[in-house]
C-alpha cells in the first residue's frame, strides 16, 4: 500500500487565517499532494473551494466527535458546543474527506477505565452514523492517553480493545514517546487499527518535557523519535502526516524538510 504524505493544517494555523488561499498554494508548492483541516465544519465550503484551487486533496480531518465542548490544544476545556456528528460528516464530505479524526478528549476522562470506555462509546456512535455517511471515524493521540496506565495497559490500548471495528487510529508519534512509550512497540500492538500517523519529531530533550506548546519539535528525521522504525510497523498505513505544535525557526522550511524526509525514507 501507498503511504501518502499530508500536512496537518494546525501546523501553520496562523497563516492560514490570514491568507488561506495563498497559504494552501505554498503548501502545495513545497510538494505536499493532500492537507488535514482542522476546525473545518465553520467553514467548510470556504476550505473546500481553497483546497481544490490549490489542487489539493483531505483525505483526512479533526473534528470533534466524543466531547460535548471544544478542547484546547493544552487540554483544557470551554463552554463552546461541538457540531452534532451529522453536521460534521457533511462537512466533511463536502471536503471529500474519507475519514474523521478526534482530534483531542481532556486528560481528566482518562484517569479511570469507566471514563475511557464512555470515549470508546461515543466514537463507536459516531461511526455508527458516519457509516452511513460513507465515513469512517478515528481518533488521534497526545501523551495523557498514554501515561495512563492501568494493569500495565496504556489507556490508548485500552480505548482501542473498546473500539468498534469501524474505528481507526491516527497514532501522533511524538506524543507517544512524550508519554513515555516505545512507539515502535506500541504500533506493533495496535496493528491494522493505525491508518495514519502524525510523523512528528522532537529532541525529547527533559529540560523541555513539561513547556507547552512544545519547544522540542524539529523537523521529521532530526530528531531522536523512531519514525521509520514506527512506519514500518504498521501494516495498514494509509498516511504519514506532518504536525509542528510549535517552532520557532522558519515553519515552510521545516514543513517542507520533513516531507522530503518522509516522501524519501517512509513512503512505500
């Protein structure tokens, strides 16, 4: 199978607001072929006309789908209501996506097995009615569903076993070995449930460990996360998806070092 490369649109979230459809051109012309939106039910017909302009596809996307509010990306939550599951699969579509990613669930639901499987209850039910949508439903990974551990089982681990065969798995790499676990192993655990990953590296440098937004991130292969090892352990790969949450040197640079990286060492 082909591993396509993408680029999650969050990395360069503050262009994006300012010049979306110049923004999607350069990514298009540093050579990316496919994009992740996020946040993209508000505006999906406004999305979907820049990405084809720019002559991009979304194969994928992160919407919310298991948590009544909006979460931030530090993990804490708001008042501000999600779209029903129905509103996001039609935007979805409209974007020609194939499959929706939950992007994020607060920390706190990951402290107990009764709070990970009411998650696992709610994406199964989302799938239910993204199925008859023709879409499919996933969830992506920070490091808190990893460092919880119950009987020597991670929590992601434990989600998935809970998952309805329908639900797929968008494995973040970095934050994997943020929390502590070998993402080699893990991806071996998990098996054809991953679909695609977040190809994202860091320094995993401890005197950086606890800052958010991270201040470790580099580009993909200049760091210490195994990313090919990961790649290569997982059988039903469909994307390699490049994320920065943070960087402070020149962010079309690195996108763009990282997609080669991926394109020359992963891709198969």
């Amino acid at each position: 199978m082909t591993i396509q490369t993408s680029l999650q649109l969050f990395t360069i979230r503050e262009r994006l607001e300012a010049d979306l459809d110049g923004t999607l051109a350069e990514v298009a012309a540093r050579g990316f072929t496919a994009v992740e939106p996020y946040d993209f039910v508000r505006r999906a017909e406004t999305m979907a006309a820049a990405v084809s302009s720019a002559g991009l596809t979304a194969p994928t996307g992160h919407a919310f789908l298991a948590s009544p509010t909006f979460v931030r990306p530090d993990g804490s939550g708001t008042t501000a209501p999600v779209p029903p599951p129905a509103a996001v699969f039609a935007a979805a579509a409209a974007l020609g996506m194939h499959t929706v990613i939950d992007p994020y669930t607060e920390p706190a639901r990951w402290e107990s097995v009764d709070g990970i499987a009411e998650i696992a209850q709610l994406l199964n039910e989302a799938a239910a009615i993204g199925a008859d949508a023709g879409m499919r439903v996933g969830y992506h990974n920070h490091a808190h569903e990893l460092e919880a551990v119950f009987d020597g089982v991670t929590g992601l681990e434990i989600l998935a076993e809970r998952l309805d065969e329908r639900v797929v798995l968008e494995v973040d790499l970095y934050w994997v070995a943020r929390g502590g676990v070998d993402p080699v192993a893990l991806l071996e655990r998990l098996g054809t449930r991953v679909i695609a990953v977040h190809a994202k590296d860091g320094t995993l440098d401890p005197a950086l460990l606890d800052a958010y937004p991270p201040a470790d991130q580099v580009p993909a292969g200049d760091g210490v996360v195994p990313l090919r090892e990961a790649i290569a352990a997982a059988p039903a790969l469909e994307l390699a998806i490049v994320e920065f949450d943070h960087y402070d040197g020149d962010l079309f640079d690195a996108i763009t070092r990282s997609r080669v990286f991926l394109d020359a060492e992963v891709a198969r």
